[in-house]
C-alpha cells in the first residue's frame, strides 16, 4: 500500500487521498459486504460473519432474540448496506490510475465511520483475526490499515468538531 496519510479536516468537512491499492481493497470489501447482506441462503461461514454484523440483541433468550431479529434485522442490514453503497459512490468507479481524492461532509463522515467498523468485522471474520487464528502478514496490514484508516477519520471529526 502507498503511505498511509488517513483523513484530515478541512473547511466544513474531511478528505483524504487513496492509492489505486487503497481502493481496490476498499472496493473488494465494499462489494463483499453489500452481497453478504443481500444473499438469502448463507454458507455457514457467511452465517458466522452475519452473526458478527448483526448479533442476536438476547443472547441468553433464542426465542425473544428470533422475535427481536424479526422487527429489526431486515431494517439494520438495509442500512449497512446503504451505507457501504453510499462509501463505494463516494470512492467512485475503479480503473486504472483510479487514485481519488475523497472529500466528505460530516454527515457523510459518520456513514464511512460506522462502515469502516462493518468493514473491519466482515474481514476479522472472514481471515480469523477476529478468534486470535493467526492470519497471514498481509491479512493483518490490511486489517491495521482498516483501522488507522477508521482513526484518523474519528480524528479528523474531533478536529473539526473542535475548531
């Protein structure tokens, strides 16, 4: 990956500049995570993943948590969604020399702070990072960059909050 700068603020907003590598990882986990939430049938390890993303609200009670699930799950899910949608329209088409400078309101922001941490689930689970597996040297930089990446997002909110 090229080096890693994150999210700054600016005037009335933040922005950041991803490599064509930053965002083909961005892209590919986008994508994965929108069609994970959009399959009926899921593969057991599609339903582990799901469970992280949208865990049962009692998990001592199987009975109120299915209840539960029944009201809300569809409407949460609809919304991840959404927002990874709205993150990859941010980023734009991929192609070759697709570097990008995103720059993003507060509003939009909070949608790439709470997709960030979706993101970062989906990839915990899918490489073992999440059950203390070892996962391969590649699998936990992109992991960490996920996070720096979440960070100086939170980060540059603050500032901006703040100035």
């Amino acid at each position: 990956m090229s080096r890693f700068v994150g999210f700054e603020a600016t005037a009335g907003g933040v922005e950041a500049e991803f490599g064509d590598v930053e965002r083909e990882v961005l892209d590919w986990l986008g994508v994965e995570l929108t069609a994970l939430l959009r399959q009926g049938d899921a593969t057991p390890d599609d339903a582990r993943v799901l469970e992280r993303l949208l865990p049962a609200a009692y998990p001592d009670d199987a009975d109120a948590a299915e209840e539960f699930a029944g009201y809300t799950r569809e409407r949460i899910a609809d919304g991840k969604r959404e927002r990874m949608e709205a993150i990859l329209g941010d980023l734009g088409p991929l192609g070759e020399g697709s570097a990008r400078h995103v720059r993003l309101t507060p509003e939009q922001a909070a949608v790439w702070a709470q997709g960030l941490t979706d993101l970062r689930l989906v990839f915990a689970e899918r490489t073992g990072i999440a059950d203390g597996r070892r996962a391969p040297r590649s699998a936990a930089d992109v992991y960490d960059w996920l996070g720096a990446l979440q960070w100086s997002l939170v980060e540059a909110l603050d500032d901006l909050q703040q100035a």
